[in-house]
C-alpha cells in the first residue's frame, strides 16, 4: 500500500469517528434534557469525586454523572474540601458516599449560544445554603417525581 494514502485514509477515518462520537454524546444529551424537561426528581446518588467547590456524582438510575455545586452554582465554597471529603459545617461528604439530587434541567438564557443543561442540587444530607429547601417547593409531594 502507498503510505501516503494510508495515512489520509487513517486520518479520515479517525476524523469521522470523532464527530460519530460527538454526535452520539449531544444526542444522549438532548434527549436527556428532554426527558427532564419540566420535571423535578429526587434520585440517590454516589460520590464520585470531590472538587473545590462541591462534589461530582453518579446517578445509576440514570446513568447520569454530574456536579453539585455549591449553592446551586461553579461560585466559592466556604467549607473545606481535600481530595477524599467535603467539609461543611458539621457534615462530612466522602467518596463513595450515598447522597440524594435533585435532577431538573436548567433553562437556556436569553443569548443564543446558552442551551439547557442539566441541574444537580443536593438535597440530602441537609446542608444549610447548599442544599435544596424543600420549603420553598409549593407543590412537594411524597412521591419520587414533582411537576413544577
């Protein structure tokens, strides 16, 4: 074979199957988006990394991985964090730790560049000004799934 053409040949075809793996993770994420759309479900989930600002979780369920951050955005954590725990006040959250999110879709802004994305927010343990306040949810039911 000619080396030339081997090497546009892997070079196309490395290239093609980069956007095939783009497009396969914009489309689990579209339709992940879509899925909780409207909604507000409070699911378990394990820690998986501990990062400066809030943890990194995986929701089996849903074969979701995500970030809690804290106070809901990427802004400063007043606690202290390491690479193994989370610190706040008097809860520690460590790696492999049960946790419970709440799991809604953040909706795009005004700019046409913006697009949904998904939103986790700690609800258990009760972390005050970390966690979501079940309190401000008017339409709280006992059940797994809110409609807001």
């Amino acid at each position: 074979m000619d080396k030339v053409k081997s090497e546009e040949m892997c070079r196309v075809l490395n290239y093609r199957h980069q956007m095939a793996q783009q497009a396969s993770r914009s489309s689990v994420e579209l339709y992940t988006n879509l899925f909780f759309k409207d909604k507000k479900v409070k699911e378990a989930a394990y820690v998986i990394r501990i990062l400066k600002n809030g943890f990194s979780v995986i929701i089996p369920t849903y074969g979701i991985e995500g970030i809690v951050y804290a106070h809901g955005t990427d802004t400063s954590f007043n606690g202290q964090s390491s690479t193994t725990q989370l610190i706040w006040e008097n809860v520690t959250i460590k790696l492999f730790d049960k946790v419970k999110v709440l799991i809604s879709i953040e909706e795009a802004g005004v700019a046409a560049a913006q697009r949904s994305k998904l939103k986790l927010v700690l609800t258990d343990p009760v972390i005050p000004g970390f966690s979501y306040d079940d309190s401000l949810d008017k339409t709280h039911h006992t059940s797994k799934k809110i409609k807001v």
